[in-house]
C-alpha cells in the first residue's frame, strides 16, 4: 500500500505541475464564462434583437396587436431587475421580448402580391422610403393576408431562415389576437379583452425537494456532473495514457517494476488520476461560482439549492461513487490501452475505437433527460460501463430503488473487475514492443489463470 | 562457504515459440561482481527481468537473497540498459523518489540523493531537471537512484553505454567501492576491457544458453597463449617448435605473425629457433589471450546451432 501511495502521490505531482493541467484548469471556466456570460453582456441573453414589421392587409387590428405585445415585451426588458422573487423565495424569470416593431414604409404596404417580394428585399437592406433619416434595416417582414383568420396564412418573410425565436413571437401574438376576436363574437359584452393575457407560471416542484429549489435548475445540475464526469474522466484518463506511453518509451516504467507490482503500479496510477480529477473538480467548481457571482449573485443562489437538492444527504454519497467508479472504469480502460500501445500513434489507433464506445452515451443523454425513468434511461443503466455516467443524471428523478441499488452494486463490480483486469493486461504487456493483442486475447485476461 | 545470493536453477523462458533464456543456472556469492556477457539478443536482459520478478520464468526457480524476489525487492538496486527517468523531475528528487519506492522515508531519501550527488561532483545540479542535465549527468543520476536505498545487490544492465572515458572511469571506481561496500553486483556488458578490469567471475550466455561460468583466469585458459611476432623473414619453420600449436603468417595490412601455444609452452624456446636461424624481430610478445578473443571464440564457435 506504501508503494502504491507513493507512485499515487509521484503521478498527482507530475500531472498538477503540467503546463497542459494549469490550460486546462483555465480553459474550463473560460469557456464557460464565455458560453455563457458574454451573450449577457452583449445583451444577447436569450433571443437576439430584431426589427420587423407588419403589413397588415385585414385593416390593422393584427399588426396592432403584435405591435403591442412587442411593446409589452419591450418595456419588461427596461425593467431595473430582470428577476423577481417568486411565491417561496425562488426567483422567478420574466418572461422578456427583444423583438422592436418598426411602421412598414409605404412602399412596402402598397406593393400587391407580384411586387411584395422586391419590396422586401429594398426593406431588408434599409430603403425605409421617403421621411426616415439612416434608419436601421428591417431584419424581418410579417404579412398579414386579407384573409388572415380564415383561408389566409400569415407569411414571415427574411434573408435566409427566419428567426425561430421571432416567428414563436408573432405566432403567439396572432393567436392572442384570434382568440380575443373570437370572444368579442360569442360574447361583445366582455370590455376587456386583455383578461386573456393572464399568463400561467407554472412552478414545479417535487415532494422530494426542499421548498425553494427550482426543479429545472435541479434537472440541470445532474446533467452538468454527468458531463463534467465525462470532460474530466476523458481529459485526465488522455494523460494518464500519455503517461504509461511516455514511462514505456523512456524504460521508466522498467524501473518502476523493479520497484513495485504491476497492481501496486496500476493502483497508484487510477489514485493519482483521481485525486487529479477531484482538485480539477475543486478548481473548476470554486472558478465557476466566483464566475457566477460576478455575472449574477440569483444564479449562484439557484444552483447552490439545485445542488442541496441533487446532493442530498441521502444522494450524495451514491454520486460520490458512481463518479469515482465512472473515472475508474475510464481510467482503466486508458490505463489499459498506454500499457499496449508502443507509441502516441498505437495509442491514437486504438484509442479511436475505444472513445467511439465510450462517447455514445453522449449520443444518448437527450432520451434519458427526457425522461429519465423511462425504458431507455433503465435498460442503458445496466450497460456496465455507462452505469455511472447515465445513474449520475438520473439520480436526481429518484430511479426505483431495486435500480438504484442494483446499478450502484454493477457499477462498483465493474471498477473492481476492470481494475484487475487492467493490472494483468499492464503486467503482460507493458514491456513488449510487439503489436497490441486481439480483442479475444483482450477479454481472455478477464479469466482467472490465463496467462 | 560464502553465502549465495542469486540462484537460478533450471530457469527458462519463451516468448511464443521463441526460447529467450534456455535451462540456464548459475549461482552469485555475496560480496562478488560478476560480469554477465553475452551478443545482442543473448537473453541478458530477459535474464535480468527474471531476477528482478519484473516478468516471471515458464520453467525453473529464481532466489534472491535467499527468498522469492516479492520479499526483497527493496534489498536490490536495478540499473535499466535504457535509461528511464522523468524527465521533468529535478535530479535529487528523481533519485528519492526510487529510494523511497525501495523503502525510505521521504526525508532520509533526499538526504542521501544530495549526499550522492555532491560526492559525484553533482551536488551544483541537485535541483536541475533531468532534461536539463547533459546526457553523462543523466546517466550518472540514474546509477545514484539505483543505488540511494543502499541495497545490498545491485543489478547494473550496460552501465556504461554511452559514458565517455573520463565518466567510464569515474562509474568504475565507483562500483568498485559498491564492491569494497560489501556489495554483490551483477552487471551486463559488451565491453570486454570494463569486465576484464572489474569481475571477479563472468557468466558467458549465447542463444539464451550459458557457454561458460567462472574466473577470468578460467575464461582466459579457454583459448590458447599467443605470441606476436613481428620479422621480415618467414617465420613457418616455428609451427616446428615443441610447444607451438599453429603458426599463422601476417593477416592482410599486419606485420606480425601470429603463434598458439600449448598450455605451457616456454615462449623462450621461441626466440631461442629465431636466433638460432639468424632471423632479427623487430616485435615480440607473450600474452594470455583477452577476454574480447575469449568472447568472440565462445559466441562463434561454442554457441548452439539455431
């Protein structure tokens, strides 16, 4: 155990005193910050700033409407805070509209069906027509149809694809304005159309979650540590290959093994690679709070009660081990592959195969966050080396026990298995320069005795 | 009776369908160097993993210090053919790190790598990267990782490839005083002179098969005596002397013929036939052959055929 501390202990040193680890602990929550922060800063949060204009055809009453709503949205954005709390303390996003309604110049309302498409075009690029000093160009062009309502579709018109965001906007807004027509025709007595702007807030919540933790922002959270096992285990396992790849090159590892077992090598490495892991985790996490802070102190709150809310008492403990067995079973496997591999470029060749295997829980990850309880998410949970990565995101929507339990048993036999396996595939190999072994060769390490 | 510390008895190893050390076994008495030689691909280094339990034998047993090689790994001191070093680490902790790996305390280790390295005039690079030493230093620190925990056997492949002169030197007085420690100490080599000079015993493997155990003397009675003998004149008439085996005239560009003796032969009876016949030498000498001519004859004619 001493020997294996010490080699644990040499591998943490060697990796943290890397200019590549001081990178990649910078890059992380830069990336982050710029993904995320800089669109706020630009004023880019959320959907991008639009100018349009509606030609209403019907008269007005629909360009009007969605004029107004635009209206609306604009003077919510105005507003000083862009959060409010909510019912229990949790804040609560307004809902903001970025889109600013411009009149249509004249030529644009009087063009007839044969010309509008050319008038669109003098739109787009700025020709506001005559009594309009250097005006911004339109970016899009709503038509409303004389028989809008009935036969007529209303027409989004832009240069390229229209923006999704907008067109949501504009269809909410004619509906709105459908519904409120419909209601002044069964019942013209209702003065006040505006009772069916009443907007919903739904606020979910989950009997298993403390009062004030914000259910999307929960879902969020495990998803992040899921991923975050994935960058960290895939980054740190990359250099633990390296490392074997370099050790064997340079004879390193010879001395190592006249010093030590290949297990107690093994083991010393998957420790190192764990604690480098875990101060990664540390970094990454305390960078990303302080980033937080600085762009919003609401957003820490939030993601500090997702987290009491993910990480339990309860739950805690079980995503400690399904993340410490995910980097174990990723570490081992790359473990594996340095001590085959006679070169980065061996590496390379078997590593290409390897990540395919290893990403497509990446592929997956939308049909188990939709629903994560549901007959994909389970039967993927019994993949035994996806077992961590899919329970760490579905820890949070509480798999029935018999699964929790059973994976979490999976998970742990999985490491274990791999570790031995990866000790007798080092022992055999490390110190051959021959081709790396078959796949069959591969699997008969796992049985006991086979040389 | 010394005590041994190496045995092998009976050890083989294959690697698929080639056979890399054969049947071999010999014996290591404590306190002795012995020079284990052999041409590439002799099973020297397979050997030395053996001994080391770094890869196990198919066939045969390995004692070392009188127990299995797991119970005493931190009693052996190993030196790689291939130096293998971090070369980001500095050079004092690049030789605690080993030590601490064969048992001491993290303190102690680096005490005695800085000790090592000032008596090897390295004390200036203690804190130097081994990527920023020259290739000698490397080297050198290297030796000192495989010797801080003091063990008691040392194991050294090639020490001395890649060492210039002046640093060949200075490495073999250094394992001499290993040696005056009380130190067993196995090395592997292709330089004849540094065994000539060093081993008490030397252990000849060929096709991973041993072709001769013993002292240099005994290494030495192998081949025949040979006298160098350098004359205008033919020189055929001594293959008639008593004592000479064969007489060759000058290979191609020499100037000297070249006589075996039986074991002996005075080589006076030799320049008493020159003298005799009126014949002036203008070279002449008598000497047991070198351990280089010993080698070649073993390796070319003893080792077995493929």
């Amino acid at each position: 155990m001493r020997r294996t501390l010490l080699i644990a202990r040499q591998e943490f040193v060697k990796y943290v005193t890397r200019r590549g680890f001081f990178i990649s602990i910078l890059m992380f929550p830069l990336w982050i910050m710029v993904v995320t922060l800089v669109p706020q800063w630009t004023g880019g949060s959320g959907p991008q700033h639009h100018d349009f204009t509606v030609v209403d055809r019907t008269g007005g009453a629909y360009r009007d409407a969605i004029a107004a709503a635009a209206l609306r949205g604009a003077e919510a954005r105005r507003a000083p805070a862009a959060t409010a709390q909510g019912g229990h303390g949790a804040p609560r996003v307004v809902p903001r509209s970025p889109f600013a309604y411009e009149d249509a110049p004249d030529y644009l309302v009087r063009a007839d069906d044969a010309h509008f498409a050319a008038a669109v075009r003098r739109a787009l690029r700025g020709d506001r027509g005559t009594g309009y000093e250097a005006p911004p160009a339109l970016d899009t062009v709503v038509l409303i149809p004389a028989g809008f309502g009935g036969a007529g579709r209303a027409q989004i018109w832009s240069s390229g694809r229209p923006d999704s965001d907008l067109r949501e906007f504009v269809d909410g807004a004619l509906t709105r304005a459908l519904q409120i027509a419909a209601v002044h025709r069964v019942a013209p007595q209702i003065s006040d159309p505006a009772i069916l702007d009443a907007a919903v807030q739904l606020e979910a919540r989950d009997p298993d979650r403390a009062a004030g933790a914000n259910a999307t922002v929960d879902s969020i959270v495990p998803i992040a540590l899921a991923i975050i096992l994935f960058v960290v285990s895939v980054m740190n396992s990359s250099v633990l290959l390296q490392g074997v790849v370099e050790e064997k090159s340079t004879r390193m590892i010879e001395v190592l093994l006249s010093c030590a077992t290949p297990r107690e090598i093994t083991s010393g490495k998957l420790i190192g690679v764990i604690a480098v892991a875990l101060t990664t985790l540390v970094i990454w996490g305390l960078a990303l709070f302080a980033l937080m802070g600085i762009a919003s102190h609401g957003t820490v709150g939030l993601v500090m009660a997702s987290l009491r809310a993910t990480a339990s008492l309860d739950t805690l403990p079980l995503l400690l081990v399904f993340f410490l067995c995910g980097l174990l079973i990723y570490g081992s496997l790359f473990l594996a592959i340095g001590s085959m591999a006679n070169s980065l470029a061996d590496a390379q060749s078997l590593l290409g195969p390897s990540m395919l295997i290893l990403m497509l829980p990446n592929v997956m990850i939308a049909g188990v966050i939709r629903d994560p309880n549901g007959a994909l998410a389970s039967a993927l949970s019994w993949v035994p080396i996806y077992t961590p990565y899919f329970m760490m995101l579905r820890i949070a929507s509480h798999p029935p026990p018999w699964q929790l339990w059973g994976t979490l048993a999976l998970a742990v036999t999985t490491t274990v298995l791999l570790i031995w396996w990866t000790g007798r595939v080092f022992a055999k190999h490390v110190l051959t320069t021959e081709r790396p072994p078959s796949l069959g060769a591969l699997i008969a390490r796992f049985v006991p005795g086979q040389r | 009776m010394p005590e041994t510390v190496l045995e092998l008895a009976h050890v083989t190893k294959r690697f698929g369908d080639f056979v890399a050390v054969d049947d071999l076994s010999f014996g290591l008495a404590r306190g002795s160097i012995l020079g284990f030689l052999g041409p590439n691909g002799a099973g020297k280094t397979t050997t030395l993993r053996m001994m080391l339990g770094i890869v196990p034998p198919d066939a045969g047993t390995i004692r070392v210090l009188g127990r299995d090689i797991a119970e005493v790994r931190e009693r052996i001191g190993y030196l790689p053919e291939e130096r293998g070093l971090y070369k980001r680490m500095r050079a004092d902790a690049a030789i605690a790190y080993i030590a601490t790996l064969k048992g001491l305390s993290r303190g102690d280790a680096l005490a005695r790598a800085r000790k090592l390295l000032d008596g090897f005039g390295l004390g200036p690079f203690a804190r130097v990267r081994i990527e920023g030493l020259s290739k000698g230093m490397a080297q050198k620190v290297q030796v000192l990782a495989a010797v801080a925990h003091d063990p008691e056997f040392v194991i050294l492949d090639e020490p001395f490839s890649g060492l210039d002169p002046v640093n060949q030197t200075e490495l073999e007085a250094f394992i001499r005083g290993l040696a005056a420690e009380g130190k067993t100490i196995l090395f592997s080599t292709h330089t004849m002179q540094h065994a000539e000079r060093l081993c008490d015993r030397l252990l000849v493997l060929a096709k991973g098969r041993k072709l001769f155990e013993g002292t240099l003397e005994a290494a030495r009675r192998l081949l025949p005596r040979r006298a160098r003998i350098g004359a205008d004149a033919d020189l055929a008439f001594l293959a008639g002397v008593p004592g000479v085996l064969n007489a060759a005239a000058p290979a191609e560009g020499q100037a000297n013929w070249t006589l075996e003796l039986s074991e002996g032969a005075d080589g006076r009876t030799l320049l008493a036939a020159c003298f005799e016949k009126g014949v002036p030498l203008s070279h002449f000498d008598l000497a047991p052959p070198s351990l280089h001519d010993v080698f070649v004859s073993l390796v070319e004619e003893r080792s077995p055929a493929p």
